[in-house]
C-alpha cells in the first residue's frame, strides 16, 4: 500500500473480530515500527505481544476503572455531539470486548525518567516511543489491520507494570488493541489544512503563492 494511501485511511478502528493474527504479520508491522528515529539513537523500546486472555484481563479491568470515569464525563460534555456519542459508543465496545481482542501491543520504553518533572523532560522521553507507535499503526494499516492506542489501561504505573511483569526500569507507554476490522476503512475526515496552519507566528494565515 502506498505510504499516502495509508495515512489519509489510517483511522483508530475499535470494533475487532476474535479471529487471530499471525505472529509474522505481527512482527513485520513492529520491524517497520523499529525503523523510526529515537533520541540518540538509543533504540530503548521494548515491545509487550499479549495474547494470554489472563492478562488481557488484568488490563482490561484497568481499563474500566479510568473508563468508568472518563465516560461518564464524556458523555456529559458531548451530550449535543453525535459524532462524538458514535465515538464513546465505539470506546465502549472495546472496553466491553477487551478480553476477546485477539492481541494487544504495548510499546515500552527501558530507562527512568529522571527528568519527567520537566516539560523537555517528557517531552523527549516520549519523543523516543511515539514516532515509533505511529509507524505500527501505519504498518498495520498497510496490513488490513485495525488498531487504536489508549493510554486509559496505563492510569496506575505500578498495576500496569504487576499485570505485564515489567521491571522498575521499563515503561508501558500505550496499549494498542490489533486485529482484523468487523468494519471497513475510509477516507479520514479532518480539518483543511488552511486552518490549522500558522506561518511565521500566531494567527497568520497569509502565505507565499
């Protein structure tokens, strides 16, 4: 698949089928994720495969905690919205049928964060992972794969890690349901690029012909 075509139907896709995926595609789809840039080329990202129904579970039931929350407020401040209640209902089918996904990825970084407390801190601590997930997503959707990260599993570090059986130094950084869509792929709607583009400085929209 060309590299346009994947980006502009990429799409989070929740609603999966039961039926398994094979380990090769798999691997071919966290091999092409291992190809983006890390900071200093330290390449200290861990890859979690799961698929034993026991801990999907122990995420699963992570992911129900903060969703019971985060629902619960959505629903509320997009109440008028109808695209947005389709996406909570789309969420919720995930947390419903969380056990029953056939794999769920989660990309680890090695290393503590010693400067988390800093805003530059974060940020290129997580500039070494995510360039890298975004890859994944892309590679499973060149697949026919559908997958969509969620942070939601990860709201306790420390549960997170006893249900996945990391180490102190390794970091869960998302969870990424995959599998083969019950829907189909489509053109992804989004802004124009005229307004979301600024030159030179805030609210400039004027630009070179």
């Amino acid at each position: 698949m060309p590299l346009a075509e994947a980006m502009e139907t990429q799409r989070a896709v929740r609603r999966l089928k039961p039926d398994p995926v094979d380990d090769r595609v798999l691997l071919r789809c966290i091999e092409l994720a291992s190809k983006a840039p890390t900071a200093s080329n330290m390449q200290n990202w861990e890859w979690i495969v799961v698929r034993d129904r026991e801990v999907k579970a122990r995420l699963a039931r992570l992911y129900r905690q903060s969703w019971r929350i985060y629902q619960g407020l959505g629903r509320l401040a997009t109440r008028n919205n109808e695209k947005q209640q389709r996406l909570i209902k789309a969420v919720q089918w995930q947390v419903d049928h969380f056990e029953d996904v056939p794999v769920v990825v989660v990309p680890c970084l090695r290393g503590v964060r010693v400067l988390n407390l800093l805003p530059i801190g974060a940020s290129s601590h997580y500039g070494s992972i995510y360039p890298a997930i975004q890859n994944f997503l892309l590679a499973c959707r060149a697949e026919g794969l559908g997958a969509a990260l969620t942070t939601l599993p990860l709201w306790s570090m420390t549960l997170a890690r006893r249900a996945l059986g990391l180490p102190y130094t390794v970091q869960p950084c998302a969870v990424i349901p995959v599998g083969w869509p019950k829907g189909k792929y489509g053109p992804t709607s989004r802004k124009p690029v005229e307004q979301i583009v600024h030159f030179d400085r805030w609210g400039n929209r004027d630009h070179a012909s």
